[in-house]
C-alpha cells in the first residue's frame, strides 16, 4: 500500500540535513540551559542552603505516630484503587482506539490491499479513522494528567472519581499510541494466512495479532501502571483524592516530619507494585 | 465452467518491481497442477493473486465466473473461504497451540464472538483431533505451535486447510522446508485429498520429480511468464534447462517475499 507522507532520507546522497539538524539541537539546548535557568550554584549560596537543611532536618524524624499512620491508610489506599480503576479505563480507551490507530491494521499492509484495491470511497473511510484514531490518541496524550485531574475536579467535584479519569484519560492515549507501535511491529506472514481462510479483520486480530505480541502488551501494560500509582499520588494535590490530598495539607502546615511519612509510604507502595508487576511478567 | 480464468494478468510492485508480466490461464474444477520455475520467477506472486491477498496490477481474474475486481467486504471473505493456502513457512501463529491453530480454518465460517470463545474453550475438538490424525499428528493437539519441528508445522498447517473443507487447496513450495522422504509424503497426502475431496489443488514445487511423478499437467514459469503448460511426459530436458538457465539454485531456495522490503516508515 502506498503510505501518505512517507519521509525517506536518502543515506547515499552527500545531505545537509544531518548538519542542519546538529547545529538546531546544539542551538535548542544552549537556549533551554539559558531560558530554564539552571543556576547550580543555587545550592551552595547561603540562602538556598539555608532553605534545603530547613527542609531536610525539619524532615527527621519521619511522624511514625499511630495517629498519623492510621490516618494515612485510607489515603494509601484510595490511591492504588484510583491507580487500579484508571489503568483499567484507560485500558478500555487505548486498546480499541490502539488498535484502530494500527497502520496495517486500519489501512496498509496486506489485510487491505484487496479490500481496497478499486475502492477509493472505502480507502478514504479507513484511512480517515486511522487518522482520526491518532489524532485522537494524541489529544488525550497532550494534555497532561495534572491538567486532566484539575478540569475534571472542576467539572465532577473534589474527590478520587476526577483522579481516576485523568489518569483514564491521559493514560489512554499513552497505552493507546504504544500499543498501536507494538501491533505494527508484528509478522504479517499469520495474518495473511489467517485472511485467505476468510477470517475478518477483528479474528484476524485475536488469533494473529494479539498472541504474537501478547508478552509485550501485558508488560507495558503494567509499566504504565506502575506510572498510574505515581501519578494518582501527586494528583491529590488539585483536590482529586488519594494520597496527594495529605501531602498538600502537610506541606501547606510545614509539617515537614508528615512528608517524609508519605514518602515513605509512597515508596513502598511503589515498590510492592513493582514487585507484583516483576512477578506477573516472571509468568508469560 | 472453469474455475480460475487468467488474462494477461500482471503485478507490479511498487518501485517497478515487476512479479508477473502477464499470465493467461485457466484452471477446471478438481484440476491438479504443478507450477515449476526457478526462485524469483513470479510463483508466490501468483499464488497470492489467486488466493485473493493482492490483486491484478492489470489483466484480469475471474474465480468461478466472478470477476476479483468486483470484489470487496463480505463477498471477498466469503469468496477467499473457498480457498484454503499451504505457504511456504507455514505461517502458523507460534505462540498458538496446535487446535488453535487448526481450528482458525473455521473462522470464516465462524462468527466473531463465537471464534474469541473458542480461544479459552476450543469449539470443535473433535474435528480439530480428526484433520490432526489425517496428517499423522494427533498426539500434538495442545502443544504450542512453536514446540514443533518444521515438518511438523506443515502438518498442522494442512491439518487447517482440511477443517477449512475448501474447493481448492493452493499450496506454496509445500515441502521445500523437509526432508526428501517426507516431502513425497506430504505431495501425496495433498494429492489424496484432493482426489478424495474432488478439490482443485495448485502447488508449486521446487523439486522437479514430484511435478513430473505426481501431476497430471505442469506448468514452467520464468520472469513472471508462463513459458511451457504440458503433461509430463512432454517436458524434455531441453524445456528444464531453458527453463532454469541463468539461475543458480543454492540451497534452501528463495525467501524473497518479504512482506515489506521497502525502508522502514517515519511517522
Ligand atoms: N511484496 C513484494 N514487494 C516487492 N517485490 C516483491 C514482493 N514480492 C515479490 N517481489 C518480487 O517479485 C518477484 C517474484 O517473486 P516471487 O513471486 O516470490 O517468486 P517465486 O515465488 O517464484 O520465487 C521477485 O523479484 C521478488 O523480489
Ligand atoms: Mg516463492
């Protein structure tokens, strides 16, 4: 199929692009460094030294109170269940919407070649849906989750339920663009035998498509959740639940010893799903 | 009527690579014939022209009196059912099990939720264990697919086209991956089926002998043009040499049909 917009760079012809496209990130990085302002010597000037040990000592020791702790259970796990709920929608977003986003899925390769061979009008629908599929991947991707959580505060209140679709959201279109590059990385050899059987496009999928590539699916899956439980703990911070709600309150009362409770707290939870994720792909 | 009409029928893939340059031919129902040719001749090419994966760059195919062309959605799937291909690698799902693997010769009879259901409780073991022991393998039915030999795997992707139950049985260098003894078999077992089944079967071989022992007519194919269509006993040496001059066979033969050759794509 002839794909729209092919970039080819030609090795063997002398080019200045590789040139042109050095000299641009020398200039784009000499800029940030500049713009940024990364100042290193923040940290050994008085005041910002000053600032730091405030902050670290007024960490030490961590509030190991009962209190404390019993009242950071329910936090804790309010954020692993927003992770667990937005990881699943944006399972239900980025798969469909994934798949559709698959080039020779939706309109290259040879499960449309003869489908669309004389049919322009079809041609025109598939490639139409491919395109509207990224571009739909894309919005959801560009915005960040921080930013989802704070619209969906404002348009379904404060609590876990904005929390778990921001990540739904935002997630979605990072599982949806990924998957769409895994499913395009597969053999097409099955899938052609499975075509001329007169299979259709979605058993074609399941049979061909999804076992080839099913290890690497599942595993990026958990990635991102992983990410999911990260993220669901900052995003308390715009009021959307979980663990981040604490953490806001804390450093808005300088309790600096709570913080580091929560961050602890943060980096067990952290590690025990690594440890879950580890063990699930330990199987496949 | 005939089954397969040909004219002049020519592909061309994209940057003018030219795989067939015409072809006219045509095929009658329960036909069997072999097409011989030396490696980059144009057989896979047409094998997937009449399996319906690609079509015609230009000429024209008529399957059972319909015209390919005209062909799209449903129609086309339904139409491609009738045909069931053997390839050359097999092209089985690897991380599949067998039943699986054979039972997918049913899906285009199969609806959509009914062959995902079959995925975690296989609907038709019984069938799937019958074709498995008329290709001598039983015994493999839960394996994963990728714990079998080569030999094995051809097995099992004849096995598909028997639950398949096609009028015509298309099968790509079907033996060019095992072993001289079992190559003759499995010719035979295709040979069996069809005659048994009344199917139509088109093969391409790689090894001359099998064409010239086991088909009644053989057809000689050299860039991408049919150049001798005759009974066996009239191919002479002569028509052999000219047909694989300028080629050099080396071992293993070809496996130039990769899906894409072309340099991969920037998003
Ligand atoms: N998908 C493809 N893209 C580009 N060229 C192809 C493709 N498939 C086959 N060819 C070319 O077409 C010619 C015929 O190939 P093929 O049909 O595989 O021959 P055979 O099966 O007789 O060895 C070869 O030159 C091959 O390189
Ligand atoms: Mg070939």
């Amino acid at each position: 199929m002839k794909t729209p917009a092919r970039l080819s760079f030609n090795n063997s012809e002398k080019s200045v692009f590789p040139y042109l496209f050095g000299l641009l990130f020398v200039l784009t990085l000499a800029d940030s460094w500049r713009r940024v302002g990364v100042d290193l010597l923040v940290f050994f000037e008085r005041q910002g030294r000053e600032n730091i040990v405030k902050f670290l000592g007024g960490m030490f020791p961590p509030d190991l109170s009962s209190g404390f702790l019993a009242l950071m259970v329910g936090p804790t796990l309010e954020t692993i269940q927003i992770s667990v709920m937005g990881t699943l929608i944006a399972i239900a977003l980025g798969f469909p919407i994934g798949i559709l986003a698959t080039r020779n899925f939706s309109v290259g390769g040879i499960l449309n070649e003869a489908d669309t061979a004389g049919a322009p009008a079809r041609f025109a629908l598939r490639f139409s849906i491919y395109c509207f599929a990224r571009g739909l991947l894309s919005f959801f991707r560009a915005i960040p989750e921080f930013v989802w959580a704070f619209m969906f505060v404002r348009a379904v209140g404060l609590g876990p339920f904005p929390g778990v679709l921001a990540i739904g959201v935002a997630y979605g279109g990072m599982l949806g663009k990924v998957y769409s590059e895994i499913f395009e990385a597969v053999n097409p050899r099955p899938l052609e035998a499975l075509q001329s059987t007169g299979a259709n496009k979605l058993q074609i999928f399941f049979y061909g498509w999804l076992p080839q590539v099913f290890p690497n699916f599942i595993s990026y899956t958990l990635y991102r959740w992983e990410c999911a439980v990260r993220a669901s703990a900052i995003l308390g911070l715009v009021g959307a639940g979980g663990l981040g709600q604490q953490i806001e309150i804390s450093m808005r009362m300088f309790n600096f010893n709570e913080i580091l409770t929560l961050l602890i707290v943060l980096f067990l939870m952290v590690a025990a799903v690594d440890y879950i994720s580890a063990k699930v792909r330990a199987i496949l | 009527m005939e089954q397969y009409r040909l004219e002049k029928v020519a592909k061309v893939f994209s940057r003018q690579q030219i795989a067939l340059a015409g072809i006219d031919l045509s095929v009658r129902p329960g036909e069997k014939i072999a097409f011989i040719g030396p490696s980059g001749a144009g057989k896979t090419t047409l094998f997937r022209l009449l399996n319906l994966t690609l079509r015609p760059s230009s000429g024209r195919l008529w399957l059972d009196g319909d015209d390919v062309e005209k062909l799209h959605g449903k129609r086309l799937r339904e139409t491609r059912r009738k045909i069931g291909t053997v390839y050359q690698q097999h092209n089985l799902v690897p991380r599949l099990k067998v039943i699986h693997n054979v039972l997918s010769g049913r899906l285009g009879r199969w609806s959509t939720a009914g062959s995902l259901f079959s995925l975690l409780r296989p609907l038709d073991v019984e069938s799937a264990h019958q074709a498995l022991k008329q290709v001598g393998i039983e015994e493999k039915i839960f394996t994963r697919t990728d714990e079998l030999s080569g030999g094995q795997q051809q097995r099992v992707a004849i096995a598909r086209v028997l639950i398949q139950n096609p009028e015509i049985v298309l099968a790509d260098e079907p033996v060019s991956s095992v072993d001289p003894s079992l190559a003759t078999a499995i010719v035979r077992l295709l040979i069996e089926i069809s005659r048994d089944m009344h199917k139509t079967l088109l093969v391409n071989l790689h090894s001359v002998d099998l064409a010239l022992e086991f088909f009644p007519r053989v057809i000689g194919i050299k860039n991408g043009a049919a150049v001798f269509d005759l009974t066996p006993e009239k191919i002479t040496d002569g028509l052999l040499e000219d047909l694989y001059s300028g080629h050099f066979p080396q071992n293993g033969e070809d496996d130039i049909t990769d899906e894409n050759p072309s340099p991969p794509v920037l998003q």
